[in-house]
C-alpha cells in the first residue's frame, strides 16, 4: 500500500474518506462539503444516526451535490478525548469499508480543528491504520477470481504540512513494517516456518544493520541449556537460540542494552503430554512471542531508533516421538538449576528460563522483557481484551501498562508472591514445570520463570496467549496473527529509553 500527502486542495472526485468528530459542530472540511451539497450530508447523517462517535461508518455513494463517487465518514469521538490510537483505528476502520477489490486510489483527510495532536501527525496516523488494516496472507490460495483480488494500491492523505506529515509516517511506516513481518512468521504453517526457517528469517535482518547469531544444538549443549533442548529433543527440526543485536545508540550514557526474550515454539503438540486434536492447528502460532520480539528489532532498526537494544529468540518444536523428554525426566537448566518436568505441554517456561540465563549472564540488560504464549489459564482470565503482566518492578511495569494502553496492546498486571512460588517446589528437583493440583496456571508459569532472574534486573513477562490471533476484524487488523507485542514494545523503546 503505497500512502503519500499533498498540500494541494482536497480533490472533488473519485473516493474520499474522511474523519468526522463527535460534538455539535462538524469539522471545517466536513461543513465545507455539506454546504457544498445543501445539507443533504448533515441530512444522511442525522437519518443514519451518524453522530461521529468513535468506529462509526456512514458510507455515502454520489451524494447529492458532490461528485465524489464514494464518501466515507468515519467517527473519531470527541476531539478533546482524541489519541493517537483512535487515529489509527480510523485508518483501519476506513480501508475496511473500503471495497478494495473495485478501487485502485483513494483519498483521506482527517478533518480535526485542533486538539491534542497536531494534523500532520494526526494526518499519518490515520495513513498507519490504514497500512495496517490493509494486510492480506494469501500466498497459498491459487483459485481467487481476479475480480476478488485487492485493486486498492495507494492512499493520498490531504494535509496542509505535507512533509510534516511525510517525516512522522516515516517512524510508523518502519513499525509497520515490523508487525507485518511478524504477522507473516505467526501465520505461516509450521511445515514452512520450524527452527531453521525461523532463524534464516531473524538473519534476514543483517540488511537492517542488525547483527544476528544463530546458535546451535552443539553450541546450546556447550552453554548447558539443557532445559530448553529437552522441549526439542523429540523433534527432527533441532534447536536454535537466535541472538539479534541492534546497537543504535552509540553515545548512550548506558550502553546496556534493553533486551526482549521470546518463546519461539514453532509447532507445539504437547509432547506426551499431548494435546487433543480438536484446534491443535493453531498452535503453529505458539512462537508469537519470538514473532513479536522479531518484528520489534526489525521496526527499531527500520527506523533507526537511537537504542541499543537485543532480541533473544528460543526456537524448538514439541513434538512426541520414542526420543521425547517423558513425564517425570530431570534436566538442568542454564542455571545450574534442576527441574522436575511433570507436563510436557508445559513447555514454554523450559525454553525461556535457559533464555533468561542466557541473556543476564552474556548480555547484561539495563531492562529484560520477555513475551510468550504460555498458559491457556491467561485467556480464562484476560478474553482476549489484555495481556497478562507479571514483573518484578514496579517502574517497568508501569512503563509498559502506558505504552500499552496508547497502543491498545493492554496489558493486566498479576500479583506475584513467596507463597505462590512454594507451590514450584518439588520432591526430588529444584521445582517443578506444572502442578497437578489445582494452582492458579498462568501465576505458577511466572513464577517459575522469576526463579531464573537476577532481582537486580528489571524484568517483565508478558503472557500472550489470548492476544496473538484475532477470529474476527480489529480496526487495525484483520482476523488472523495480531503481532502483538511489536507496537507495545517499540512505545515501551520510543517514550522510555530512545536517546538515554
């Protein structure tokens, strides 16, 4: 989707989409095209009940007056209560009732007096969600009639300040960019995307600037991980730790980098502790942490944020076979720590703490976040409106609800307690990976995770589980892989540790 912005006057023909807000008065635009057509918009309007609340569509097709083929008003809310998220989601909101099979351009305004965001910005926030909303993953399909095939090819956005506006979208191009990507790895098959593929896909970023190592089984034996490489050692695809540096700050006064760690399991049937079949194909997508963690670095190396930051991926495949690790197997972690592996399916929290490990000793973060699909227990809890928080420090916490809620990547923190940790240990290890009796799930798994993590480090784990594929439309997304986490993470970077 290629977006550009003109200064020219807004054009008075072919398709135009434009922002309306909610309050007595419409925008000057707005009021300038229903004077124009002699009150037949405020007309349509008022007998559509159209009031411009936030999400509303009035699509009007040659209204009377004009001679646009197409208009679209899309609510924003009430101008004082406008964010940039709600910008985007109009974006979104307007490329969805689009019919981009029968449109090869459109036109855009966002039609705001003043407010909190100034109009370039608001004028390339607006473009992002409608790049956003605008992702298709058809590359399998081989029988689409070329007349359902998307025409819609470019957005052309009405500002005064065009290269304002240009300049501003070139950040949210880049963090597009990343979520697309991270999208793509989430829905491709699991015969497509496995450990090796997903590396040489995390390599791909050295054309970023980034610098990538991929370590091996031999290499993850010699470091002692051997909890993450017990998930995989029923698989034929071997294990990979994929290491992404991005060093964008180099007069930093802490050069320490902020890292992000993902749970990368390509396809997870449980192990022998496996699955019903009923759905087992979505868990192609239990590697949308390490997707979101990919996608994050490509963003910040795309828009050459000044951060240093690194993303630590671990990439196995939980399959059963006479090599799986069994119900009741002892492995030693990175840590030095062993632990008794009651629940094969309890998989993710054996690849993230050797990943911890690995990235306090080696990497030494000023902040740790990691993202995983880790419990089903999250998604009883959360729906799938928020992501569960689980931290160990109250700053980093809060930094990332913020970024959250301005992303509308949310998130809900959970208490985390000494008693709650009690319930890891076990008989004859250190702890234990799952619990057969009755314990809070999605707690248990973030528990044992902070017993691989230096107290002294800022860490967050975030569970994802619920927010990693939608079965329906989002404003800015459309049903399928979210890449949650990419547009939370690059806030996170952006209000908090760019240029520090």
């Amino acid at each position: 989707m290629k977006i550009a912005f003109s200064a020219e006057r807004l054009p008075t023909s072919g398709s135009l989409v434009l922002t309306v807000s909610e309050g007595p008065e419409w925008g000057d635009v707005a009021k300038g095209l229903n004077k124009k057509s002699d009150g037949h918009l405020t007309h349509l309007a008022k007998t559509n009940q159209f009031k411009g609340k936030r999400g509303e569509v009035l699509t009007l097709l040659s209204p009377t007056g004009l001679s646009y083929d197409r208009l679209v008003l899309v609510g924003i809310g009430e101008e004082k209560d406008l964010t940039e998220q709600k910008l985007v989601e109009a974006g979104g909101t307007a490329l969805g009732s689009l019919p981009v099979n029968k449109l090869e351009d459109v036109s855009g305004a966002v039609d705001i007096a003043g407010g909190p965001i100034d109009a370039a910005t608001a004028a390339a926030l607006f473009a992002q969600g409608f790049v956003l909303r605008s992702y298709r993953f058809d590359k399998y399909f081989t029988k689409t009639p070329k007349d359902k095939l998307p025409t819609l090819r470019k957005m052309t956005v009405a500002v005064d300040d065009a290269k304002k506006a240009q300049r501003a979208f070139g950040r949210f191009d880049a963090v597009s960019k990343g979520v697309f990507l991270a999208r793509n790895l989430v829905t491709e098959p699991a015969n497509v995307i496995y450990p090796e593929t997903l590396a040489a896909e995390c390599v791909k970023l050295t054309e970023l600037g980034v610098k990538v190592e991929v370590l091996g089984v031999k290499e993850l034996t010699k470091l002692g991980m051997g909890s993450l490489l017990g998930v995989g050692q029923g698989s034929e695809k071997s294990s990979r730790v994929v290491v992404m540096h991005y060093k964008g700050n180099a007069s930093a006064k802490d050069k320490r980098p902020v890292a992000f760690v993902g749970k990368g399991v390509t396809f997870d049937t449980g192990g022998i502790s496996i699955k019903p079949a009923g759905g087992m194909e979505d868990m192609k997508y239990d590697m949308a942490g390490s997707a979101a963690v990919i996608g994050t670095i490509c963003a910040l190396a795309a828009r050459k944020a000044k951060v240093n930051a690194v993303g630590v991926v671990g990439l196995v495949e939980n399959m059963p076979s006479g090599n799986a690790q069994r119900p009741g197997d002892v492995v030693t972690s990175m840590s030095g720590q062993t632990i008794e592996v009651i629940n094969t399916d309890a998989e993710g929290r054996l690849v993230l703490c050797d990943l911890l490990t690995y990235t306090q000793e080696k990497l030494k973060p000023r902040a740790m976040v990691n993202l995983a699909t880790l419990t089903g227990a999250i998604v009883m809890a959360l729906g799938n409106e928020h992501a569960g928080l689980f931290s160990n420090n109250d700053d980093l916490s809060q930094q990332l609800l913020t970024a959250g809620l301005a992303v509308e990547e949310k998130l809900w923190r959970f208490p985390m307690t000494e008693a709650y940790d009690k319930q890891l240990n076990s008989d004859i290890a250190d702890m234990k990976n799952a619990s057969n009796e009755r314990v809070p799930g999605s707690i248990f798994g973030a528990q044992f995770l902070a017993r691989f993590v230096d107290k002294k480090v800022p860490w967050a784990h975030l569970d994802i589980a619920g927010m990693a594929w939608t079965r329906r439309d989002l404003p800015a997304c459309p049903k399928g892989a979210t890449a949650y986490g990419v547009r939370l993470l690059e806030k996170l970077v952006a209000d908090n540790y760019e240029g520090k």
